[in-house]
C-alpha cells in the first residue's frame, strides 16, 4: 500500500519510509550496546507492534527471541484508562529474563506502565521499553523509553502497524488521515 492507494483519505504523510528506516537503524545499534552479548527476550505488543517488531528485530546482532502480548485497556472510546485485561499472554517465562517491550506507540502511557510492572512482577532480570512513537500526553504517566522513534504531535495517525478501523496498518509510513476518511 502506498499513498497513491489512500487517495483522499490521507491527509499528511508525517514520517516517511526512509525516516524510520533509518531511526530503527540507531535504536538497533543502542539496544545492541546496551545489553552487550545478553539474549534479549522481545516482546511486542500486538496488533500494532507487528511492523517494527519485524523491521527492528532484523536490524539487532545480539541474540533474540520474540514473544507476543494481545492487550486490551479499557476505556471510553479512543481514551485509554489504565485498566488492561490481558487478551493473549505470552508462552515465554519472563523469570530471569531481559526483557524489551516493543510498541508502536505511546498516548497516555497508562497501557506501558501497567505492562511493564506486570512483567517485572513476573521476575524478570530487566524490563524495558522500545516504542516507535510517542505523542505528548504521555508525560502525563511517568513510563520511562529506552528507545524511542519519534515525538509525534497530539493526532490521529496510522500506518506501519497502526490502524484506523483495522485499516491502513500496511501502509508503510506513518500518516494523518483526512476528516472524511473517519466517516466510515
Ligand atoms: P496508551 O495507554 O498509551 O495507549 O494511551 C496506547 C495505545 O493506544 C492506541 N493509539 C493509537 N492507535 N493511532 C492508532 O492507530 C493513534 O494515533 C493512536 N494513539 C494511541 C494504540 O493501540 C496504542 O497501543
Ligand atoms: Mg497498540
């Protein structure tokens, strides 16, 4: 998918193909310094985390395994409230693991925080976080990023991973979409 295929439903392109490909290369390169010859346990939070779980992973030398978490936060509409009802859990003991979260994105960062303690109280060595994107709300919650993409401002954005409505997640940049793309 590609812009041409979006039409009039997208509105801006706001971090383009080669820009994350590039900062995934960096993020790469810190996580391998960072745990220097450790087997990492990486964890990405589905559905979204699916394109820079698979883009990032193939750019890491050190040992790795992958894991997979479904969550949910409960919540009025997009607003997330902290509550998470665990959908998929993962099949890995996280006990005396380093363990790095991989997210696609950070809003209020109510759903991280929660995860990372949920993983910490499981006895894993290490918890971390990797997210592509964070949008400013989440200074709001105290999650500390261990390795982050990009600031984005406080909009709607979708591709790589992220959807509106399950659509629009193979598009490969990150994009705004136009009001009437929201209509349905
Ligand atoms: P928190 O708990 O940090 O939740 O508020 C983060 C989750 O919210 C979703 N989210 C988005 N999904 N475009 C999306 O497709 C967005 O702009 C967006 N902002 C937040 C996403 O599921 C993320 O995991
Ligand atoms: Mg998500």
């Amino acid at each position: 998918m590609d812009a041409t295929d979006m039409g009039e439903d997208l509105e801006r392109v706001l971090v383009e193909e080669e820009r994350i490909d590039q900062r995934l290369d960096e993020m790469a390169a810190e996580i391998d310094r960072d745990y220097a010859g450790e087997n990492i346990l990486l964890v990405g939070v589905l559905r979204g985390a699916v394109m820079v779980m698979a883009d990032l992973s193939r750019k890491i030398h050190s040992r790795v395994e992958m894991d997979w978490m479904a969550v949910s936060s409960y919540g009025s509409g997009t607003k997330s409230s902290g509550v998470v009802r665990i959908l998929k859990d993962l099949d890995t003991d996280v006990h005396d693991r380093h363990v790095l979260i991989v997210e696609d994105i950070i809003d209020s960062g109510l759903t991280l925080s929660w995860l990372k303690e949920n993983l910490e109280a499981r006895g894993a060595t290490s918890v971390r976080i990797a997210a592509l994107l964070r949008k400013p709300d989440a200074v709001k919650v105290k999650v500390e990023v261990s390795y982050l993409g990009f600031e984005i401002p406080n909009e709607f954005v979708v591709g790589y991973g992220l959807d509106y409505d399950e659509k629009y997640r193979h598009l490969p940049f990150i994009g705004t979409l136009a009001p009437k793309a929201y209509g349905g």
